[in-house]
C-alpha cells in the first residue's frame, strides 16, 4: 500500500531523502536517479521536494503507462521539417564538431563525417558542462556530493568553445521547468 505524502519528511530534497534512507545506493545508481529526476521533474534532484515527487506520482491520473511512438519520432519530425530545406539525421551521436572553416565539419560516433553550413547543437546542459571541463583536464564536480564520471560520448569542438562561452555555460544550472504534453486527436 502507498505511503501517505504526509508520512514523508517536510523541506527534504529527494537526494538528502536518499542519502538518509539509502545510503548504499552506488554513484550510478544515483546517477541513474538524477537523470531520471531531470527528465520528469526538469530539475536536480536536489532541488525537488521528496514529498512533490511522492505526491506527483500518486496523483499522475493517466495510470502508469508513458507513450512513445512505435517505431521511432522520424514521422513527427519528418512532418514539422516538411516545409524548410532542413537535414535532420536521428540516433546519430556527434563526437566532434569542427568549425575552424566553412562548411563546419561533423564527424559521428561511427567516423562518418558530415558537412554543413550551420549547425544547431541541441545537447543537455551536462554534456556542455563535460566537455568544458575535459578541457580544462579537471573533474565536474556534481552539486550534491558524488564526481560526475567523464563519459566518452562527450563532444570535442574545434577550435574549443570561447571562454565567454565556456564561462556562461559553468554558470547554467539545471532548475526547476515546466514540461508540456499535448494531446493529439
């Protein structure tokens, strides 16, 4: 049976909440957490309330099923993109962007490289925040605790990103967000 949301302690992030009440959780099991904390709440999971989370899926009143397409989000995407001359390639991990010259160089996790004249890079914050400080050869630091493994998937860019880029980027933080479904008939 489900735990009253009362039952819960009040003004406790969901991290503190398990750092107290599983503390032999492993880093990527925490990891693991974090992310999935940010994909549904938009935010950190120190940043959210152990009794919003609690409350928020005891209240989810569309049952426990999330909805993807059946094969893949090319149909959507194919549609949205349909009236502009834009090349849009899916589950294709960039692993470095070059843009020394024009037309900017993009070389993929499997060596093939494309060309183009602009490029919109649309990555989770983290993924920046990686690169920044591979490139500065020292550890990200996550705010609650735990060193953020270096992940081989993150992406070079050529010539490195300007400072005042790489500084804004340190500065971002990940807060709360709203998520918006739509409804389609």
């Amino acid at each position: 049976s489900e735990r009253d949301v009362e039952s819960y302690p009040d003004n406790m992030s969901l991290s503190d909440y398990l750092y107290k009440e599983y503390p032999l959780l492993t880093p990527n099991q925490r990891l693991l957490i974090q992310a999935l904390t940010s994909n549904t709440m938009g935010c950190d999971m120190d940043k959210v309330n152990i009794r919003e989370i609690i409350d928020d899926y005891q209240s989810w009143p569309h049952g426990d099923m999330n909805y993807f397409p059946i094969d893949s989000y090319k149909p959507l995407v194919d549609h949205l993109t349909s009236n502009c001359n834009a090349s849009i390639k899916l589950s294709s991990p960039v692993v470095e962007i070059d843009y020394r010259q024009s037309p900017v160089s993009i070389t993929l996790s499997t060596g093939q490289k494309l060309y183009s004249k602009h490029v919109v890079v649309t990555v989770p914050l983290t993924m920046l925040k990686i690169h920044n400080h591979i490139a500065k050869k020292r550890p990200l630091i996550m705010k609650n605790r735990q060193p953020l493994v270096h992940r081989e998937k993150s992406i070079s860019f050529l010539p490195p990103l300007p400072v005042n880029q790489a500084v804004a980027i340190d500065k971002l933080r990940m807060d709360n967000a709203t998520k918006v479904f739509f409804v389609f008939r």
